[in-house]
C-alpha cells in the first residue's frame, strides 16, 4: 500500500475520466485531486502540494506541454506524466525535453500507469533528499548528487528505475562527473539500503592485492598468508560493491568476478570450498568498455553482466546550467571547513564559470572554489581571488573560447605536417609533466588532476 501522503493531481477536460482515475488512484493508497483544465491544475498546485500531476495532451485553453512548462517553472520537483490518445514523435521528444516524467497513450495498461507513478514519486523524493542543502547538516553528510537540470533530471528518472531491484548497474561518465555519488544514491534507495556499502577502486590496488581483497584466501595461499582472511564479498554478503575504475580490472579477476555475477559462487585464494554469497553489484568507468572488449581488454561475457542497466553522467559542459547550484552549494559546504563567510560568487565570476568547459567537471569546479575561498579576502568570491589559480586557464581569454583556441591549434599542426597521433602525444607529455610539477611527483594526485587512473598515467610515463 502506497503511503498517504503521496499526492496526485489529475488533469483532464473529460471528467468521465477524471472521476475514473481518482477512484483508482484512491483505491491504490494515493491522495487524489482533479481539475478540468490547466489554469485550475496550478491554482491547485500551492494549496495541494502534489507531488506528480498526470495530465492529458489535448486540452482547450491550455494544452498539457503548456501546463508542464508551468509546473516545472512553479515547483520544477513535481513529476508529471502526460497521457494522449494521439500519439506523434515529436510530441513525445517535446514532452521529454520540458522535464515530463513519462508519456503514456490512451487506453494505457493500469500496472504501467502504477509503475510509472511509483518511479515518479520515487525520483521526485530522491531529488529532495540529494538535491537539497540542509544549513544545520554537517559539512561530512554534504557529499550530494547536485543539479535540476534537464540531464540531472533524466539521472533521477534513472536511478529511480533501479532501485527497486537488485538488478547489476554500469554507470559511464568522464572523470569527475560523480560516479560513485549516483551509486551511493542507488545504494540508498535501494531494497539493500539496510544493509552494509562498500566502495572498492579497482584501479588503486595491484592483481593480486585486490583478489586478495575481493575474495580472500586461505593460509599458506601465498607468502606471508599466515592465516585465512575473509573477502569483501563474504563480509559484504546481502549488501552492495561498487566497483569504482571497472575497466582497470585484470582478465583473471574479471573471470571470478564473472561466476559471482552467474551464480554467487567463488574460491578463495588457495582454497577449494566454494564459497557463496549474495552480493549486489553496482560498476563505474571513464573508459569505452565495448572498445575494450573489442581490443580483448575487457571480457566479453562479464560486459553484458554488469551491464544490464547503464547510467551515463554528463559531463558539467552538457549541464552548465547547474553550474550556479553547484558553487552555491560548494561555498556553504567550503565556509564551514575553511571558517569563512563568503556569501556568494560575483555575476562576472560565475559568467565565465558559465562558458568554461570543465575538463575535470564537477571534481575541477569544487577543486577551484575550495582555493578560491582559501584565497579570497572578501566577501564574495571573484576573478580577482580565483582567476590568480589559473594564469592563463580558467579565467583566460583563450579558455573563455575553447573552439577559437582548438582552431589554432589545429592550424598550426597543419602548418608543420603534424598527424593527429603526434599532437595528441605532445599534449599527452604537456599534462602529464604540468600534472607532475603541480603534485611534486604524487602520481596518483596528478592521475586525479588529468582525469585517468593511476596505472594509466604510469603506463603513459613509461
């Protein structure tokens, strides 16, 4: 039974079908309000406070695409799922992009409709719980999935989707972007949530430590194996991993990760007794893995298990309209730990923020706030106090354009006969020395400033 505090709003010029859905809804545990047209639909929404309006398409006065622009101006939170008996393409792409939740056409099934409504409100509460910013919580709780967005909105709708199962999930995106924050909020939302978390970086430790880790091993398995050791996966039986770096697993611990995924069963180290447990796996990489599979890099078989359902984060460029959202919370969360007061970002500031391309994304810009307000002797952050970071970078003439800056770029390799290999190379060797000169030689600190995983850049250094 659905809690009675979930509210649905139903918006429908035929009141034969109003009066249908709400008796429904009733009966299924949802508190129910109808309106006729779309100008009673948002005198509704202060005085009921739903949280998902389902509206129909074709309405006179007001069409439903015209009432979901006004509720996502209104209370940009509330989901809303539009029905139609006509059904075209672009329709549905237009619904999509103003931020509906799902798009449903008339005689539609009652489950779907449930399903729809359920992941709905789902998403909706998630947007709540990661989105917001409590002044009373500690700066440690503040780590949260930021941004309303049209593409952070298609991220909620998504792991909404997911958490009402244990089903294996891949989420692809640049360095940066947020990858374990969205697994962490699949994790919290999840079925398991009671149960225990762990994050592993696969890229951070070497083959055998990291089997080791997973899977344990027995004593005497190897030198130093004094007595047996139990896995993560045995400690984490019934909870989540997420496997963080992915791509960076060597094939012969992809192969036992393969039987855990097929039937929950492995071997420790050494050992003969099979070992079984039930493990939800959660996986994230900046890298191709179809290319690697290709490249016989990554299994192919243990490509489709983890990939069952795929998140893919944007990178900041593609949702420069959280920027805002982003420095705001990062401020807050900054003048706790620092002890500052800075109130804000200048117009100025957040402007070229605004045009910059974040090639470090979200990691990159909270990377150049905390030092901005380490630096800033005001009380509002401004070029003056986070351009200086950068020389010629953030705030520069040449970043502010990035097409003008890769142009010349590209002509001047035309002009000398340089192949695309040997300008990526050259840029290649640039960073990575600038990275190394920045960190005093921390490899895995100049790893995390180019964007790669360690044992990349040390591949790349050899």
């Amino acid at each position: 039974m659905i809690p009675r505090q979930h509210r649905i709003l139903v918006v429908d010029d035929q009141q034969a079908l109003c009066y249908s859905l709400k008796r429904f809804l009733t009966e299924n545990g949802y508190s129910t309000l109808t309106a006729t047209n779309g100008n009673q639909a948002l005198s509704f929404l202060e005085s009921f406070q739903p949280d998902l309006v389902i509206t129909d398409l074709q309405m006179p006065e007001m069409d439903g695409l015209t009432l979901l622009e006004n509720i996502k101006e209104i209370a940009p939170d509330v989901q809303v799922i539009l029905i139609t008996a006509y059904s075209t393409t672009e329709k549905a792409i237009d619904a999509m992009k103003l931020g509906a939740y799902d798009y449903l056409l008339k005689p539609f099934d009652n489950d779907a409709l449930l399903t729809s409504i359920q992941e709905g409100i789902r998403a909706k509460e998630m947007m709540a719980d990661v989105v917001s910013f409590d002044e009373n919580e500690s700066p440690s709780s503040g780590e949260r999935i930021i941004g309303k967005s049209p593409e952070m909105l298609e991220i909620y709708k998504q792991i909404g989707k997911v958490t009402s199962s244990d089903t294996t999930v891949l989420i692809q995106g640049e360095s940066g972007t947020g990858k374990e924050l969205v697994a962490r909020a699949v994790y919290h939302h999840s079925l398991r949530a009671e149960k225990l978390f762990l994050a592993i970086n696969c890229a951070a430790l070497p083959e055998q430590l990291l089997e080791s880790e997973l899977f344990g091993y027995e004593q005497g398995a190897f030198t130093g194996a004094e007595s047996k050791r139990i896995g993560k996966f045995e400690q984490y039986d019934r909870g989540t991993i997420f496997l963080d770096e992915i791509g960076e697993m060597p094939l012969a611990i992809q192969s036992k990760l393969l039987r855990v995924l097929q039937d929950g069963s492995f071997q420790r180290l050494g050992g003969t007794e099979t070992v079984r447990v039930n493990v939800r796996i959660i996986a994230a990489t900046n890298q191709d893995l179809a290319t690697m599979v290709r490249q016989g890099k990554f299994r192919e078989d243990l490509y489709y298990r983890i990939n069952v359902v795929a998140i893919h984060l944007p990178p900041l460029r593609n949702r420069q309209g959280d920027i805002q959202e982003l420095v705001t919370y990062f401020i807050r969360m900054y003048n706790r730990l620092l002890h500052k007061q800075i109130k804000g970002v200048s117009t100025d500031t957040l402007r070229q923020m605004e045009k910059y391309p974040w090639p470090g994304n979200v990691r990159e810009l909270e990377n150049m706030v905390q030092k901005g307000m380490v630096l800033c002797a005001g009380e509002c952050l401004s070029v003056d106090c986070a351009g200086g970071l950068y020389g010629d970078g953030l705030f520069s003439p040449l970043c502010q354009d990035m097409n003008e800056y890769l142009e010349k770029l590209t002509a001047t390799a035309f002009s000398r006969g340089e192949l695309l290999p040997d300008l990526v190379m050259r840029l290649e060797q640039k960073m990575i020395r600038q990275a190394l000169e920045k960190t005093k030689g921390n490899q895995v600190q100049a790893a995390q400033l180019i964007g790669i995983s360690r044992n990349t850049l040390r591949k790349k250094i050899n």
